[in-house]
C-alpha cells in the first residue's frame, strides 16, 4: 500500500459541467471537465476523481463521454463514480478510460456488488464511498446516507464501513454533510475512526479551507486527500500546498 500522501481534486459533474456545491445543496458552475483534468495534471495532482453526483437519483449510469472526453487527457491514476451500480456499469467507465471506479449506493443497497466488482475488475480498481451524517443516536456518531446525501439509512457508518472494509476493499471515501465544502475543515473524528478499524486507505473528503486542513487530515490517518472548491476557485495551489505539507513532514506524490 502507498503510505505517500496524494492530492485528488475532484470534478462534481452535473449535466456535463463541473460543478461545487456546500453540504450536497447550493450547486455553483464551476467549469469544464477537459480543462480542469488538463490544468490539474499540469499543476502536479496525483489523482483525479471525477463524480456524476445526480446519475443515481435520476437513475442512469454515468455519462461515459465525459469520462471519455477527460481520460484523453488525463496524465495520472482517474477514479470516476457516480451511478456505477454493477459490473456492467463498473466495466463501461472503465473501457471508456477510467482507472478506478468509485461506488456508493448500489453497493450500499446491493452489498454483494462489492465482491463481485472486486473479482471482476480487481481490488485495486475499486473505492467504496460512504456519504455520512452525524447523528449522536447511533454508537458512532455517523449514519450512512445514500442518493448523493439525500436518503438517511439509519444504519451506523462505522459498522458499514467495516463491513466494506470486510469484502476487500482497500479504499474508502467518507464524506460528511456537516463539513462538505464548508472549508472549515474536515470531520477529523470520522477520518480517525474508519483509518483505525479498518485496513483500508482513507480518503479525507468535504471541508477543506485551508492547507492546515490537509495537514490535520492525514495527521487523521487519510493518505489520499481530496478537494474540491479550493482547487477549483483558486483558494489553494497544488505546487504550494505539496511544499507546505512536505515541510510539516509527510512524504508526498505518487
């Protein structure tokens, strides 16, 4: 397993644009997908992840132009989810030039889809998402929500998480409401708690404002770190945010 860190913008696409939203709500335009994958692999990105965030609720599979249109110009390891709801789905982004294949709520609602994806595709093809809230009356504090945040499950994240985790999955992509591009940070205790029950990598998602924020993160125990408005708007520069958590000590890139 890579213990560098590694830095993944991520491309919200709504309707065959980029977009950014605050807590899952409030979507903003924020460009095209060809030229911010082209400007990311320029400014030294590690990954990229790209998330058709309406393809499940309006239950269609991914627009695989797209993806093709951006895995043309892609330099670095491409994760896209977002309506990947079997092999077959999981299989086109694929063929269509993804790296990666990121899945959320079919494999929440179907769990055996994980195992199957997982022997299909291989292990290091496959990200389980977890979209989270907070909710004190569950044993960890988090509950799983499914439908891009829409749809509470009432059932505990940390328990699904291992669950994931138990199929063989080898990196999980939390993401909670409370903090999702807020910038106020991310939900560190999230981020410590899945890192320390599982195996799996974590990918710290939803909140960061600031470098500090990144630093706090794998201090958490995430290793890949994601953003995405303060990539997008220019709050944060990939080049300077690199040279800052080098000097807080972290080996980083690929």
């Amino acid at each position: 397993m890579n213990s560098n860190l590694r830095l993944m913008p991520c491309l919200d696409m709504q309707h065959g644009r980029v977009v950014k939203g605050v807590r899952f709500v409030d979507i903003k335009d924020a460009g095209d997908p060809v030229a911010c994958a082209q400007a990311y692999c320029a400014a030294g990105a590690d990954e990229l992840a790209m998330l058709d965030i309406t393809a499940t609720v309006e239950n269609r599979a991914t627009m695989l132009e797209v993806v093709r249109r951006v895995a043309a110009v892609v330099t670095i390891p491409f994760t896209v989810g977002g309506g990947i709801r079997d092999v077959a789905s999981a299989r086109a982004v694929i063929e269509a030039g993804a790296h990666k294949v990121s899945t959320s709520s079919a494999a929440f609602r179907h769990p055996e889809v994980i195992a199957e994806l997982i022997r299909e595709l291989g292990a290091d093809k496959v990200t389980v998402a977890i979209d989270v809230d907070r909710n004190p009356r569950l044993p960890s504090g988090y509950e799983v929500f499914i439908d891009g945040g829409r749809t509470a499950t009432g059932v505990d994240a940390l328990e699904w998480a291992k669950e994931v985790s138990g199929y063989g999955v080898r990196c999980i992509l939390p993401t909670s409401k409370a903090t999702d591009g807020a910038r106020t940070g991310f939900d560190l205790p999230l981020i410590r708690m899945i890192a320390s029950a599982t195996p799996a990598e974590v990918v710290a998602s939803g909140g960061a404002g600031t470098m500090d924020h990144f630093r706090e993160a794998a201090e958490a125990g995430a290793t890949v770190l994601l953003a995405a408005s303060v990539f997008h708007f220019g709050l944060i520069a990939i080049p300077g945010l690199k040279e800052y958590l080098r000097g807080c000590g972290f080996k980083v890139g690929r």
